[in-house]
RNA sequence: CAAGUGGAACAAAUGAUCGCGGCUGCACAGACGAAAGGGUGCAGACGAGGAAAGUCCGGGCUCCAUAGGGCAGGAUGCCGGAUAACGUCCGGUGGAGGCGACUCCAAGGCCAGUGCAACAGAAAUAAUACCGCCCGGCGUUUUGCGAAGCAGCGUGCGAAGCAAUACGCCGGGUGAGGGUGGAAUGGCAGUGUAAGAGACUACCGCCGCCGCGGUAACGCGGCGGGCUGUGUAAACCCCAUCCGGAGCAAGACCAAAUAGAGAGCGACAGACCGGCCCGGUCUGCUUUCAGGUAGGUCGCUGGAGGGCUUCGGCGACGAAGCUCCUAGAUAGAUGAUCAUUCGAGACAUAACCCGGCUUAUCGUUCCGCUUGUUUU
RNA sequence: GUGGGUAUGGCGCAGUCGGCUAGCGCGCCAGAUUGUGGCUCUGGAGGCCGAGGGUUCGAGUCCCUCUAUCCACC
C-alpha cells in the first residue's frame, strides 16, 4: 500500500475509540479521527467472539484488500479502525466491500469526484 | 455382489491479472537514525496442517538452584520389549464382547492396617441372638381307650391313668431353612441323620505344595487341605517405579533515555564558604565505566528431519548406503477478480523445536482380512 | 505461554465423608383476608444438577474427555 501503514499500538487504537467518530452497519464498525500526517494508518480488529483465528485472519484480508483496491480515493491525513461485528464471520469479499465503501461515504473521508458518479 | 473389519495415502485442480512475507541476485540512493541498524525498485524460485486446534502427557534447548540422603507432594501400575523420554507404541498373558475378521479393559495389593456398605433383611462381620426344624420334661386344650365307680342291663356316662394332637414355658441338639439385598459362611447332586450340617462322596470352584513349559505375566498336569465371609483402593492407605524449578515474554548481545560511580577541565556561566585574592564544595562541561528502558540484533530453524534400497527383528524399531532440503512472521505474511472442470470442496491458520494422546472433519483412492449370497 | 475457579427451578445461592423423593430466599400460580390493591397467612407448580463416557449395588458428589464462561501472572 502505498500512501498507507498499519495501526499498531494499544495506545493508538485507544486514541482513536475514544477520541474518533464512528459509524456502524451490520458488518462493520468505523472509527476515523484525524492525525495530522500526510498518509493514512489502517487498523483491523476482530474479537475472539466473532469466530476462531481462520475467520478472523479472512476478515481482516478482506478489509485489507478492499482498502487497497479503493486507496487512491480516500482522504490523506487519517486514523482508521474497522472493527468486525458477529455477521462479518459469514461475509463475502462483495459485502465487506461495499461496508467499507458506504460507512467511508458516511464519513465524508472520500474524495469529492467519487461522489460525482 | 452385499454387509462388515483393520491399515495406508490425499485434503479440489489448472491458467491469467493485481497484492502480501522473508530469501537470493542485480540496480539505485548513500537520503533516515546518536548508534545498533536499515531503505527503494526490478527479476527469480519458495511460502501453514492432518489435525497447525485442545494444551492432556513426554523430551530437547535456555536460565536458576543443587555435596549426599530422606520426608512431603504428584504421576504411573498384568508381563516383556521399543525409545531421547512418555500416561505413547509393539508383542504376549488374563478377562469381556462378537458367528467371524477383530475390538475393548486405570488389569498391583482389601489373608498390613483403618474406614464405608443407605433402604430392605433375623443377621452386613461380631458371633451367634431371633424365627424355624428335631429331642426331652412340665402345664393346658381336644379326641380315643379306660381298672375303680355311677346309671343301668348284650349298653351308656366316666375321675385317675395311657396314647395321639395343638398351644405355651423350660432345657438341650442343629447350623443356613428365613428370599431381603449388589453382596449371606463355595455351587450342584447324592449319602447320611431324631433333625441336620463338607459330617462324608463325585464333579466344578478356592487355597497350598510339587513337577513340566515359558525371560516373565501365566499355562498344563499331579498331590494335598474339606475350605478361611463379601464388595469398595477412580476410599484413606501399602508396595514398586519415576519426577529439582521456571519457561523463547526462556536467554544472550548492541544501545538513545533516566538513576549511579570514577577521572579530567578552570577556558566559560551560576550559587555557597570569604572583607578580597588564592583555594574548596555543589550545579555545570568533557570523558570513561557500570547499568539497562524505548528501539534493534541474535535465539529462529538442517532436524531424535523426509524419501528409496539392503540388512537385523514376529513387530514397535534399529543399522548401513544413496538422495532431498521445502515457511520463519513479530500487531503477525496465502487474499481479490476472471475463465474452465467435477462430486460444488469439511474441520481448521505455524509463532522455539520434536515424539505422542485427545477432540473436530466434506469426501476420494488403494491394500489385507471376515461373514453371507450367486455363478462356474 | 503458565496456573486456577465456576456451571444446580425464571434469578441469586446451599448441598458434609457417595446413600431415603436434591433444599433455601426472591419471583410465579391458586386460595384466604380486604370495598379494591399491597402487606400477611395457607397451599401448589417448576430441576433429569453444562454435555458424553467410566468406577460403584448406588454419582449433584469420585475419575476421564469435551463445551461455555470468569479470573490471575509473565
């Protein structure tokens, strides 16, 4: 990924539950807060009540990958964490996809010639 | 062909595009960082499992502790072997199930001791009490006989007595008959007896001894004892064997920071001692050392490794030769899209490494064996 | 990675050394009381003790395997 990096620490994922906004959908929850950088840091979370370790690696594949593919239309200069909620363990490429594309929406983090189409 | 049984192998396949991880090679920049270290691009081959899972056992490895021995605690538990080790595996013994192939068994010791055995039952381990059966004595009831006697005259009544019967009491014999229980003094049949009893006898069981076979567990045979309560040790316990503790976030190295120690500097600044200078102390500056946080590196994958052949062994396994090398991440790499095929693809993601066990699982293929049916 | 706990009526908990039909409180239902409701009194229903095996004559209790959930430490 290319304008982009991983959220690692505790401490970030804290800072962003608590300080960023969030959006919800049957799959997916998102929190997005600001962080004065010029790339964006993805971070992915699954508990382990959503499924065992195969479900969970697959979810955050999916995210990953539907993140990649519609990189170039984010906004830079953001922290954000897609967290899975139970459903996500049954999900397909296409649902998650298009989760994550309508709580970006949600959020106004694209950029303005998407929303022409 | 059907049903069954034991074992082994595989775990959707192929192609294209984009993407991820470390490795190798080449190229670029020598930017980032105090240092340790590292970056970017291109190409190449490689990149999760049979259980990677549960973490139930065992070992390697690392650090700590340790003269030697014992106690406590824990684990294992028929015998022999395999192994680095095991609670695993192999072969055997005994028992249970199945027509059979075959499968299953925590399978040492309740004649070392202690504890427990509800309810039911006469009684649950202490001995025989209770009931029963048999014998004898006494008393009473009923029936029969009935000398004397009475009525009376081919008979009837009938005290004592005798016999039988039933009940009660006393004394003795007997030993499992009491049907309740998971378990009742070995079982069953007969002899025997007043009634009975291993009291005696045959068969089976049990215990002891001897012989033979086997490394052993144990098996087979013979002789003897008439014969001792049962269950529970996944109850305490006894016996035998084994076990030091912690775990890769182990541990080792480099090392900003921040405590600390030493040396140097009076060139510079401040404070204190002092009337002032010199001098001294503290802060300071430079430097060395110790220490180890953030961060980084190693540990980190070539190993009790896999495959094939030969040899030894019933086998687990061992030996020799040839040959192959196939993840190593560190917030944690396998995904997406398209196309084709079939039966429409289960369970499930390495995290220091191995040997097992247990549990989950769509299916496919192969081999051995058993039983039944049909045909020849 | 290591170690430990819990699971019992709808809810919260007892259940001893294995032994009679598993108890307690709250809640629920019915009745009594009251003009009505509450309080109170009386009676009742509701459990296969997380799941599956095993040991035992007998298991909520003992042993093994599994499931769920909670906690502690590095």
């Amino acid at each position: 990924m290319v304008f982009s990096e991983s959220l690692k620490k505790n401490n970030d994922f804290r800072n962003v539950y608590e300080n960023g906004k969030s959006y919800a959908d049957k799959y997916l929850v998102m929190y997005v807060l600001e962080n004065n950088k010029n790339i964006n840091r993805l971070g992915i979370s699954a508990s382990k009540k959503v499924g065992n370790s195969v479900v969970r690696h697959r979810f955050a594949r999916l995210v990953r990958e539907s993140y990649r593919l519609h990189e170039n239309i984010f906004n830079s200069g953001l922290d954000i964490v897609v967290v899975a909620r139970k459903s996500a363990s049954t999900a397909g490429y296409a649902e998650i996809e298009s989760a994550l594309l309508h709580l970006s929406k949600l959020h106004h983090i694209l950029k303005i010639y998407f929303y022409k189409d």
